[in-house]
C-alpha cells in the first residue's frame, strides 16, 4: 500500500510547534524522504529511523524545503548507526550551483545525485519520476507509483503544461498551494486552481504548505472549485493513496 505522512507541512515558515516542507513516502519497507524543511530532522525521528531510509528526494533549494538536511550531514557523521551504514544515502536534489549543494557535499554519507534522472527509477518498491516545474529556482513535482496506485507531490510551483502530465492517472495529488485564494504573481499554485486540477485528474486533493493555522478558508474554496472531499493534511498524520 503506497502512503504518505506528513512531518511538516507550513511554508515559508513553521506555525508555533509545526514544521515546513516534509512528507515520509512509504509501501511496505521502503521509505523515500521527500523535503527536509525547518524542524524536520527532529519530527522524522519520532516516526522512522532516518539512517535507514532509502533515498532522500529534495524538490527545490529553498530554505523551507531543504534546511534541516544541512545538520543531517551531522546526524549522518556522529549518529552511531547513521555512521556505520554500509552504503551511501542517495539524495537527489536539483544540481544547481549554491552554498547549500557545497555545504552537503561534506558528507561522506551522502551520495547526491541529478533530481533531474529520477525517470520511471525504482527506489525499493517505488517507481519515482520527476517533473520540471515554474518557481523563482529550479523546482520539481514528483509522482510515486507503486502496487496500482500513484501519489504526485507538486512541489513549488505556478501553473505550467507539465503540471497536467504529472498529474496524468493520479489517485492524489500532494499540493503545494496559496492558501488565501487566487494571489496574484504568487509562486505557488492558487488553491482554487489546485482543486480544478485535481478534479481534472481524477485524483483527492490533499492541501499543504499552509502559511499559519488557518485550513478553514482552504476547505471552503476546494469546496467552492467542487472538491468536496479534498483534506488540509495534519503533521504527524499517515493518509494512504
């Protein structure tokens, strides 16, 4: 059964007690960390052991998404068992020249690698694809398929013709979305937009990447776009695809 837990779900900052960018990916053994925003290396620790996952996929270079795996570098050097995994991590990441790309290639732990090949690549029970998306920096939506059923995290992003093939057979649709209604120039999908998308595609839509506590408004307008039953995800909280 393909699932996905939150860790952290605010953006561009953590509400009091939350954490931004995160979600475990999960069937059967395998575990794919996607994003590793503020406070994530600490909240990932309650619900897996992080120096056994599989990969670790890191959608864009900005802050909220990519913070915490700058002191996992440390968590992968001094952890006991984190020190003596046999193999490397992979981490695929966009491969843009930055101070944090510089920062994570002093872990010996790590073996980063081209977000851009994840094609159709078999991670564990997991097929993983990515796709290029519109942001200020180099970003990424990312389908899972496994066992039938397929999961697309949107990552961030503005409205663009690659969004509809990522989309294509989904059952959910992880989004990344301006919850405050159709903002103008805003670098992130609208959430109205968001809920004719995933109706479109035929799959749930599960909201995330809240600015506050406020989840109230993003349900009304879902509703408002005929997305009833689409869910403002909970931190903490395992939801199945």
């Amino acid at each position: 059964m393909l699932k996905f837990t939150v860790i952290g779900r605010h953006g561009p900052y953590p509400a009091p007690g939350g954490g931004t960018s995160c979600y475990l990916i999960s069937s059967g053994s395998t575990r794919i960390v996607v994003d590793m925003g503020c406070c994530a290396l600490s909240r990932l620790q309650q619900v897996t052991e992080l120096w056994s996952v599989d990969a670790i996929i890191i959608s864009h270079l900005h802050a909220d998404h990519v913070c915490d795996l700058l002191p996992a570098r440390y968590y992968f050097m001094f952890d006991k068992r984190a020190a003596t995994r046999p193999s490397k991590l992979k981490v695929f990441l966009p491969m843009q020249s930055s101070a944090e790309l510089d920062m994570l290639r002093t872990c010996p732990k790590f073996d980063l690698r081209d977000i851009a090949l994840l094609r159709d690549t078999s991670i564990g029970d997991i097929s993983c694809t990515s796709f290029a998306m519109t942001h200020s920096v180099p970003s990424n939506a990312l389908r899972f398929d496994c066992a039938g059923r397929r999961l697309t995290y949107s990552g961030d992003t503005t409205f663009n013709d690659n969004i509809a093939s990522s989309l294509s057979g989904a059952h959910a649709y992880l989004c990344d979305f301006a919850n405050v209604g159709n903002i103008k120039d805003s670098p992130h999908i609208p959430a109205a937009l968001a809920a004719k998308l995933a109706k479109q595609a035929g799959a749930r839509l599960f909201m995330t990447h809240f600015t506050g506590t406020d989840t109230v408004r993003a349900h009304e307008i879902a509703r408002e776009a005929g997305h009833s039953d689409a869910v403002a995800v909970e931190e903490l909280q395992t939801y199945s695809v």
